[in-house]
C-alpha cells in the first residue's frame, strides 16, 4: 500500500471546542423520568482487570468518579464470538449471534450472493441470479460477506471517499455516504439489491425502538458499516440513527491540523507512518478524538461536526480504539518485545506496561472532556453513562502468547490450513485477499455440511499444529446457535427461515490460551475467541442518583440494550432478540438509588 499523507488545512479546533455556550439545560433536571439521556461508550479491549486496576493505582480519576456513582459489574461477559461486529450488536440489541445473525466482520452465507465489484479488502466479485439461492463452482452455496473498510469507496481516505474533498471539513467526515453499494453482498430474493450492513442484522436495536419514540439518536464509530446499529429499515439508508459518524479507523495516517487529543497530544504534529491509524500509539489517540469531539458536539446541541444545531440525542455515543490497540501492538514491529516498543501487560495480573497505560489515560482524559460537557450544559444528571467493551483480548498474560503459524511460518498451522480441500473455493482463491477470518478463535464454514465429521477428525488429528483447546461441532453447536445449514425456502433477507441457518458456522475451534493465528510482527494478542480475557470486559452504569455498588453476578452486555430501554422509561420487550432470548435488564440498578432531590 503506498504512503498517502494529506496535510488537512482545517481548523479542527472548531469542533467541539469553539462553539458558543449553550443555555443550560434546566429542563432535562425535571418532571416525569429524571433520565433524558444515555451516553453509551465502548472502550473496546477494555477488561473488568482493566478499571479495577486503574482505580486502584488512582491513574483514571475519571473512571474512578463514575465509579463513586455507579454500579461496577465485575463478572461480565462479551457476545460470543468476541468480535467487534457481534460485540457491538448485543450491546444495542440485546441478542446474541443466534438471533441478530452477526457473527463476525468477516463471516460466510450460504443463501447470498457476492459483490457486484470486488471490494477494497479483495473479496472477489460474482454473479447473482434473481429467486436463485447462490452456487459457487465447486458445489457450495453462498458467499463470504464482509462488513468493515473494504464496503467503502475509498478506505485509504479517512472519510471513506475518493480524495480529494469538496471542502476541509469534508476530509474528516466519515460516515454512510462512503459506502459503496457494488461492494456490498447482494440478495438473490430481493431482486439481486445490495444488502446494506443494517439490514443484514435480523434484529431491530435501541436506536430504532428510541427513534421511533421520538428520540434523536446518534453514534459515532470506527467503520461505515456500523451503522449496522440503526436495525433494519429495508432502506439504503440507516435511518434509526439520526447523526452517525466514523472517520475511518484503517484508513492511511494523515496530519489533523488544530486537533488535540484529551492528553494534549498535538495530532498536527503526527508523523504519519505510512500505515493505518492502529498501527502507531499516538495516532490512534487522534483518530479516537475525532469522535469524541463528535460527542461533545452533541452534548452542545450540534451535529457531530459542530456544523448545525440539532437535538441532544437521547441515546449517543462512542466507541474507543486506543485501549485495544494498546494492548495488541508492537511498534516499531519486532520479533522481541520490549518495554520501549510494546503496549500490552507486564503479567498475568494486568499491570499495564507503559505506552499500554497511557492509551487508558487518554481514554479517561476523553471522558472526562464528555463529563465536563455534560456538568456545563446541565444535563449531567439527567444522563446515564454506561460504559463498556465491545469485546476483551488475548492474552493478558505476555507469557501466553504463542502465534501459529508465527513470524518464522513453521510454528504451526492455523485451522483453514489444515483442511483446505473443504472449505467453500472464495477461502482458497488466490484472488481473495480477506481469506477466512482466524484470530484467536476459528470459524468454519465447509463447502458441504456433511463432511463435518471428516473435517473434525482431520482437526482433532492435527491437535497439537493448530494449538487445539476445545472444537464445538453438531450438538455443541446447536447449543449455542442455531443448526448451521441453507434453510428450507429461502426468502428476502435476512430473516431466519425454517431448517438450517445460513450464517451459522460448521465448526468453531477455540485454541489453548494464548494462541493466536497470526504472521503479525506487530500484534501480541488479539479478541474473538471465548476465552476469558476475550470476554470479560468491563461494566459501568454511572449516574448523580446512583449509589455506588460493586455486583459480582454474572451479567452479560446483551443486557446493556434494554436496561437503556428502560433507563429512558421505554419497554425493554420492544427489541426483537430481549423478546426471542429472554434478554434481563442488569441487577440491582433501578431498585437502589439515592433519594430523589
């Protein structure tokens, strides 16, 4: 990939930080549900270990603050698979893959069809035949489907866009518009339409329930295709989401002149390296507070730029990406780990290294700008902020860490290499630059079904080469999703039909702990797996009229979505997967709070 650095002559400092004072907001202190407002902030990465640490070596005084005011759940667990895409959609829908049907960025469909052109991470093109189910040359149905950077026009550019931008602003305004719609997956039985990211999910989310009440919404995010948190609108446009942003993430490193992230680093003076944005520690850090900006402009009563007013939403928020890439990335890329060019952990009971740390400090800074906000423009009783994790990582432990294949190509060999020969031709096409999605957990789809069995022995056979833990397959599977297969009578997409479903995976290898498959030089943990520093992650739900309370039950994120239900006094039963899984709201939050005042 060639090195693009665009110098971007704006003054960012317009964003957020010059507009004028808004009048307060003395009438979200008052009458009916004291809550007008939910904040909700994925730091993704960021485990329950995580916060307790940082409170406990008083280096995350804003954490620390909410957490004087909230309740602190210690024995969370992610969506499973602990991937961004699954992660994000429990957290605003209530359900698990089983029901929303998202299972990873980059997954598989037995009923859809390919991209009209290839996309910009190489997933190839094919044909799509209308009313027809779609047939790959080597017998197997489907498609792979991909729902990050490569939907977009240009994902080089942080707007997602061809370059260059009508006007400066534009340069950074990442958002649905950069979508191409030939790069999107196509539906055989709505008449070969391109399936937007919203409405692949099956499920409707918060931010439809709460539009549809008449609330603003907004989000911020780090790829277009998240806007799959809107649900589905049968539209080419993700209308449950009333602002949404994502200056994109994988996008190329450019200088942001006037820009300063919550720690005071000074983004126009970036050194670009040629690579995207969570492949530097300070970058990250800029490309985060572009939406963090976003969000005070919303506080304000602006549009995420700060261009226009517009309400407060009532749900909004943000996800972060410093701490992930904190913990993951070597920098400058090495064999050897070291203290001067590694995030991560010193050991196994999470004492952050310090450029790991520092990325948790910027991320308290940040919120702490948010709590500033709300304090100034009077709406910070009136809000709840509930933060989270879209998903954990693996390893904590340094001493785990063990890549197959490796950085040599001779220390293992990932699942898919195993059994080639049986999975669908798009996972073995040259052409194909996503391959199949490996990280610290494998997914696998067969290109027949029936030769499960076979697979699983040759994996079991092969125990010690692919790092096996635990294989889930037939009944164990079943267990947790739905039976994998093509479904009777296929129909539009994407609700689930009678017999197999198309997205379910064949097998799903979790490895030892601590393996990840990965020829990465630059990466020394990383999320999707079941484990648990994948997925115990952090959970805050903070607010003035909280008492504070530390719960050790169990509790998931799914329960995240109709607990902002009904904080916001809407039915927690108006989501579709609350309803299908029997999704609880979180313990102990609306029975002990202090007195009203």
């Amino acid at each position: 990939m060639k090195q693009k650095i665009l110098a971007v002559a704006l003054s960012i400092g317009l964003i957020g930080a010059t507009l004028p004072a808004p009048a307060r907001a003395d009438d979200d202190r008052g009458g009916g549900n004291r809550i007008k407002h939910v904040l909700l902030i994925s730091i993704d990465g960021m485990h329950a270990v995580d916060y307790e640490n940082c409170v406990a070596s008083n280096t995350c005084p804003t954490l620390a603050a909410l957490g004087r005011t909230g309740v602190n759940y210690t024995r969370t667990t992610t969506s499973r698979p602990s991937d961004s895409f699954p992660g994000l959609m429990a957290l605003v829908s209530g359900g698990t893959p089983r029901t929303v049907g998202a299972f990873y960025d980059v997954a598989y469909d037995r009923v859809l069809a390919p991209p009209k052109v290839a996309t910009g991470n190489g997933l190839p093109a094919g044909d799509c035949v209308v009313g027809q189910i779609h047939r790959n040359s080597d017998g197997s149905t489907g498609t792979e489907t991909e729902y990050e950077e490569g939907n977009e026009f240009d994902e080089t550019q942080l707007n997602g866009r061809p370059a260059p931008a009508t006007s400066p602003l534009d340069a950074i305004d990442g958002g649905v518009k950069s979508i191409n719609p030939d790069r999107l997956i196509r539906d055989p039985f709505n008449n070969c339409q391109p399936v937007y990211s919203w409405n692949f999910v099956r499920t409707n989310t918060i931010f439809g329930v709460i539009h549809a009440a008449g609330g603003y919404t907004a989000w911020s995010d780090k790829h277009a295709a998240y806007a799959s948190v809107s649900g589905p609108t049968g539209t080419n446009k993700p209308s449950n989401v009333d602002d949404y942003y994502s200056p994109e993430v994988n996008s190329l490193q450019v200088v942001l002149p006037g820009l300063k992230a919550a720690n005071g680093f000074d983004c126009g003076k970036l050194v670009p390296n040629g690579d995207d944005w969570t492949t530097d520690f300070d970058a990250i850090k800029c490309n985060d507070q572009l939406k963090v900006n976003a969000v005070l402009n919303q506080i304000h009563g602006r549009t995420h730029l700060g261009t226009g007013k517009a309400p407060v939403p009532a749900i909004f928020g943000m996800n972060f990406q410093a701490v992930s890439v904190g913990e993951k990335l070597i920098e400058p890329k090495s064999a050897v780990r070291t203290d001067a060019n590694s995030g991560g952990y010193e050991d196994a009971q999470g004492t952050p290294r310090p450029k790991m740390l520092a990325e948790i400090q910027y991320v308290d800074a940040a919120i702490g700008q948010m709590v500033a906000a709300l304090q100034e423009t009077g709406r910070f009783e009136s809000t709840t902020i509930i933060i989270t994790a879209k998903h954990g990582q693996s390893p904590i432990d340094p001493n785990r860490f063990f890549p197959i294949p490796g950085a040599s190509g001779n220390n293992g060999t990932p699942p898919s290499g195993i059994i080639p020969n049986l999975l669908p031709a798009v996972f073995n096409d040259p052409n194909n630059a996503l391959g199949i999605a490996e990280d610290d957990i494998s997914q696998l789809w067969l290109a027949d079904s029936t030769k499960t069995g076979d697979a699983v022995a040759a994996l079991e056979n092969a125990a010690t080469t692919i790092g096996l833990g635990q294989i889930y397959f037939g009944s164990s599977i079943n267990t947790l999703f739905n039976p994998p297969g093509v479904p009777n009578n296929p129909g539009p997409c994407c609700k689930l039909r009678e017999g197999g479903d198309p997205r379910t995976p064949d097998i799903v290898v979790i490895p030892n702990v601590g393996v990840v498959y990965t020829t990465s030089l630059k990466k020394q943990a990383e999320h999707g797996g079941y484990a648990w520093d994948d997925t115990n992650v952090m959970l805050l739900v903070s607010n003035p009229n909280i008492r504070a309370k530390t719960l050790t039950s169990f509790v998931e994120t799914a329960q995240v979505a109709p607990t902002i239900l009904q904080l916001l006094g809407l039915d927690p039963n108006a989501l579709d997967a609350v309803r299908a899984e029997g999704t609880p709201v979180l313990p102990d939050l609306f029975s002990d709070r202090h007195d009203d005042r």
